[in-house]
C-alpha cells in the first residue's frame, strides 16, 4: 500500500465522514408467486448501495442479503416493490429449549423452523432442593427429627 491509498481519509471533500457500516446478512420473508415478482424483488434489492449478494428461495418465500446494508433500509425497499414484507422471523428448532411452546409452533414455517418467541428456561428441580433440605453440614436442615 503506498501513500495513495491513504490520500483520500486526509483530503476529503465533505467535512463529515461517515462510519462504515458492518458486514451483515439480513434475511427477508417475501410473499412471492412467479418469476417475474422473484425477478422484481431482485433487482429492488440489487439497486441498494452496499449489497454484496442476494439469494432468493420462492419455496420458502426467503431472501438473504449480504453486505454492507441496514435491515430496515433492505425491508423498506422490498416494501417499495408492493410485496408484503417482513423480517425473518423463523429459526431452526435446534436452538430453541422448547420449540412447541404457544406461539413458537407455525404451520407455514418452513420444514424444521419455528418462531423465534422469548422462552423462558425451566427452573432447577425439586431434588436440588431436597439435598440442600437434609444436609449433614446444617444441623438445623432436618426438621423432621
């Protein structure tokens, strides 16, 4: 790298500089029926400034963009196109502690996906309490005797 490179970050011609934004994935759910609203959708998306890649799955109705892009700005644009749009809101049940909680479980979620819904976690058991009930270390634990 020679000092060229560096030539622009010391002589710019706007005062203000904005920061890069971070590489990100931003996935998309897309009502889409035929080619021509793939192909549109595609190309709404194409047109942002900062997209790397963009991968269209009409099956499952999902749109995954790579780049240097805000979510927001990507989901306003496909909106612009006339199709309903939405962030993804599915994740693989793998991850999920109980993946058929009320409102986790979707019938139009793709095969092995379910909603992402805060859950909560189960509490520790009730032997975990008994052992600390009848400790040899507490004189006082027992109360039965």
């Amino acid at each position: 790298m020679g000092a060229f490179d560096y030539l622009p970050y010391f002589c710019s011609v706007t005062s203000t500089r904005s920061k890069l934004k971070a590489m990100q994935t931003v996935e998309i759910k897309v009502k889409m029926d035929c080619d021509g609203c793939e192909r549109k959708v595609k190309n709404a998306i194409t047109s942002i400034q900062g997209v790397k890649s963009v991968e269209v799955n009409r099956k499952q109705s999902r749109v995954t963009v790579s780049g240097y892009v805000e979510p927001n700005k990507v989901l306003r644009r496909v909106k612009n196109t006339g199709k309903r749009a939405e962030l993804w809101p599915y994740i693989p049940h793998h991850l999920v502690y109980y993946p058929h909680t009320a409102g986790a479980y979707d019938k139009r979620a793709p095969p092995g996906h379910v909603k992402n819904v805060l859950q909560t976690f189960p509490t520790s058991d009730a032997s975990d309490n008994m052992d600390s009930l009848f400790s040899d270390d507490n004189v006082n634990a027992c109360s039965i005797m």
